[in-house]
C-alpha cells in the first residue's frame, strides 16, 4: 500500500524522521508531501525543505519527496496512496488533526488517515521549537537530522540577523 507523509517541514525534525521511518517500515512506499498551510509563512523555500528532507532520507528505499500545489487529498489520490499518515504529539494537536482528517475524508473518503503516536522523546519538539532555538544561537544537535544541523542553524541565524538589521 502507498502512504503519503504530509506537511509543511519548516524544516524538518527528528520528531518527522522518526514518524516516516515508521511510516517507511509499515507502507511498501511512502511519498512525503511537502505542502503549502495557508496558516504558516515558512522560513525556509520550498526548494530547501525539499532538499533537507531528500537529503535525510537518501538511505530509504521506498522513500520519496515531493511538491504539490493544492490540495493534500487531490495528491493522495493522484498518486494512488490508500493513507495519510500524520504524527500525533498531544492533545494539543488533536483538534486541527481530527479536523483535517474528517475534512479529507468527507472529500475522498477511500483515503483513510491514520496517526501514529510520537515517541515520547519528541513530545515537545516542533519546528517552531527548532526555529526558535536556532535563531537565537542555541544547540539543536539532539532536534534535526545531524547532517542538516549546521545548514539549519547558519540560515536561521542569518535570517535573524536580516530581521535586526532591518532587511525583513
Ligand atoms: O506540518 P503541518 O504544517 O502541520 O502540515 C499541514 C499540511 C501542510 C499537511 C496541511 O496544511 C495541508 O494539507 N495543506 C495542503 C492544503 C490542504 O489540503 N488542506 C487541508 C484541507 S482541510
């Protein structure tokens, strides 16, 4: 069966390697979606995150990364997946997942979505987290893939350094 890991990986964390590589272990092929949510300005390109996340998961065979421009369910569809699979943090995140998923649902209701629960480790980490870390020089070793660590901190530092100076 095909699944599709979606979202928008501003940039990407252990917190999403760990529920790919699950997601990886259980669907014959799993293509991760990276998508636009109108609720976020991303810090990082589209191309970038593409990258970072080609680059954690060149050792994954049935692994791949992709864009779509619209809609997370047309691209299920498209590519023939029978799943969306999310990560589940708290109960925090519950409401906007549940509401996603019967919003998905009620427009192809052949794709289920499914969550698989993070492990308890990455509870707390978000991208937003990494950002926030990152920008203001702190360590994030132990938050990104370790070989996205310096490419992640040098572009969040000077992004914040842009915004002091006035360029953003
Ligand atoms: O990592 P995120 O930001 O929580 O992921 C959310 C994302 C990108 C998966 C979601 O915003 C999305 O599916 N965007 C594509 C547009 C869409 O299909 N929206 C859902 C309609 S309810």
């Amino acid at each position: 069966m095909i699944a599709i890991c979606p979202g928008s990986f501003d940039p990407v964390t252990v917190g999403h390697m760990d529920i790919i590589t699950r997601a990886a272990g259980i669907f014959d092929k799993v293509y991760v979606a990276v998508l636009h949510n109108p609720k976020k300005h991303p810090a990082f390109t589209e191309e970038e995150r593409v990258n970072m996340l080609r680059t954690a998961t060149a050792e994954m065979s049935n692994v791949e990364v992709e864009t779509w421009d619209g809609l997370l369910i047309d691209y299920a569809a498209h590519k023939g997946a029978g799943v969306i699979v999310k990560g589940l943090r708290a109960v925090s995140d519950y409401e906007y997942e549940f509401q996603m998923a019967l919003a998905n649902r009620s427009l192809r209701p052949e794709i289920e979505t499914v969550f698989l629960t993070t492990s308890s480790e990455n509870m707390f980490l978000s991208s937003s987290v990494v950002k926030q870390i990152a920008s203001f020089g702190g360590d994030i070793s132990a938050f990104v893939p370790a070989e996205l660590r310096d490419v992640i901190k040098e572009r969040l530092m000077q992004q914040r350094s842009e915004m002091q100076n006035g360029k953003h």
